[in-house]
C-alpha cells in the first residue's frame, strides 16, 4: 500500500487528518495498526459469529455485505492469515468478485462486548466455500457509537436470497435505513485497497434525503480517518444497514463526498462534518444471515441524531 514516508497512512488519510486537525493523536493511533494477528485478536475472531466484508464487483461498484456462521467459522491460521468458513450467496453482489481473488475489507464486531477489530488484505476462495485472507492491516477500534445486543439464532433459517434490486431506495428501503442505529461501510484507497468500517449512532442519525441520497455526520473517533481518508481519494462507496429484528440487509453502493464546511453539520449534535452519499445501487437481502439479536442498549457516548 502506498503510504506517507514514516506513517502507516496514505496520502488521502494524511490529508484527512490535517483537514481535521488530528495529525498527532493519528500519529499516536497508528501504532496500533499492524499486519499481523496476536493470539488476543484471533480468540476475538474465534468467537464471532458475523464478519462484514466490502469488496468491488466487476464493474467496479464498491458494496459491503456480512458473512455469518457458527462460532470458529473465522480463525487465524497463521500470523498474516484468517479463514472464513463462509462467502456470498449466489443473491449477493459480492458473490462474484469474492469467488476469485479479491481485495477485501473486514471488520468483525461484537455488539454484546461493544469490540470491533478490522482486518483488511486480499481474499482467494478455499476451495471449500470459504475465504483465506492474507492481511496487510489488522487493529482494533475503539467502543465508541456501538449498540449493545446479543445474537439469537433463527432455527430453520434460509440461505440469503434477493428479495429486491433497483438503482435508488424504495419507502420500505428508506424507512429502514432512516431508522437504523448501526450500519457499515467500505471504501477503497490506492490501488484498490479496501476497508470497511462501523458507524453508529441514535435512531435517525443515518438522514434520508431522497431516494438517491444519503447523509451521515462524522463523530469524533479515533482521528485515523481511514474511510474519509479513502473518500479524499476514491468517492465510491458501499453501505451495509442490517436488520437486526429479521437477520434481512440492506445493501447500497454509490459515490460519497465529505462536507467539510460548519454549514453542513447544522442541526447534527456532535457532528464534526458531514458525509453525503449519491445512491446509484441498492440490493436488498432476506435472510443475510441466521441471526436475529436483542433489543438495542444504545451506546452512552451516542449524540443525539437531531436537534
């Protein structure tokens, strides 16, 4: 990956950071990120029970799905390597792009321990199914904006299938998305390197502008600016909104802009800037994964989602 001569950082990460005014405490963040798995981070693995994965498809739409099974469907196996015991249904936009190699990233969160840890590398089929990814980055994030829940499993739970397609969110869609407390997204930086990454919040703070565009504040977190980094370089992105009560997902793929400017957090309590999302694809998924989880406990540290 192509990074600024002493960082972990590339130039769009950089530029992040100066706009923000963090470059120091991204300095101090960076030290965490590194390139291969200690045994604490792969126990974590161990013990998931979702991995939410973004990728490009063959037209070069970025998208994020999520990957489920039993715990252990994900292990490290070896420093640099981890194993999925799963890939996309054939309904997936990802399926495709993930049957071959593929740049990948991943983030496995844990919403009953409010943990996240992300690693991101590039993915082949195992030939049984699955995915080995080699990583070129693994850390952990911080608790922040992270809804408490507990997985519950659907007995006789169907394999993802495509329950709807279109180019912009239906009301049913939007509802949903404008409603959501959570959702994940991925972006690509030089050379296609992927990330994914969470975004949480109070119910509404994902805003519905239209059938075609959404926006999102940036709160204050770790000061890396990996996904707006990647969005000073690359505006393609895709939004993964689960739907915690039915184990169903939303999947959006489009063009991001950051906003900057104060103007555009107005009425956004703790926003610092803005994101706006140009919707040019959406997939909507019954089933993603056979899991449903309890009721949210909202994270302290969320702002409200208005004023």
């Amino acid at each position: 990956m192509t990074t600024t001569a002493g960082t972990p950082y590339h130039p769009g990460e950089r530029a992040a950071q100066h706009r923000a005014g963090r470059t120091d405490r991204a300095d101090h963040s960076g030290r965490a990120i590194g390139s291969t798995v200690p045994a604490v981070a792969a126990r974590f693995l161990t013990e998931r029970r979702v991995l939410v994965a973004g990728a490009a498809d063959a037209d070069g739409r970025l998208w994020a799905t999520q990957l489920s099974g039993p715990a252990g469907f994900l292990a490290a196996a070896g420093e640099r390597t981890v194993t999925v015991a799963a890939r996309p249904a054939g309904d997936d936009p990802l399926a495709a792009a993930l049957a071959g190699p593929a740049e990948i990233g991943t983030i496995a969160l844990d919403p009953a321990g409010r943990r996240r840890m992300r690693v991101n590398g590039r993915s082949v089929p195992d030939g049984r199914g699955g995915l080995v990814i080699s990583a070129d980055q693994v850390y952990a994030n911080c608790p922040k904006y992270i809804q408490r829940r507990h997985p519950v499993d659907r007995p006789g739970a169907g394999a993802p299938r495509r329950v709807a397609a279109g180019s912009a969110l239906s009301t049913a869609q939007q509802l949903l998305a404008a409603t959501a407390d959570t959702f994940f997204v991925a972006t690509a930086g030089p050379g296609g390197r992927m990330d994914a990454s969470h975004r949480g919040g109070g119910p509404g703070f994902l805003r519905v502008l239209g059938p075609d565009r959404l926006r999102w504040p940036d709160y204050a977190g770790n000061s890396m600016f990996m996904t707006l980094g990647n969005l000073e370089l690359d505006p393609r992105a895709g939004l993964l909104v689960p739907d915690w009560e039915t184990g169903g997902a939303l999947l959006i793929t489009g063009e991001a802009r950051t906003d900057w400017t104060g103007p555009a957090t107005d009425g956004l309590p703790g926003a610092e800037r803005v994101v706006d999302l140009t919707v040019t694809g959406v997939v909507e998924l019954a089933d993603a994964t056979p899991l449903t989880w309890t009721e949210p406990e909202y994270s302290p540290v969320n702002p409200p989602a208005v004023r």
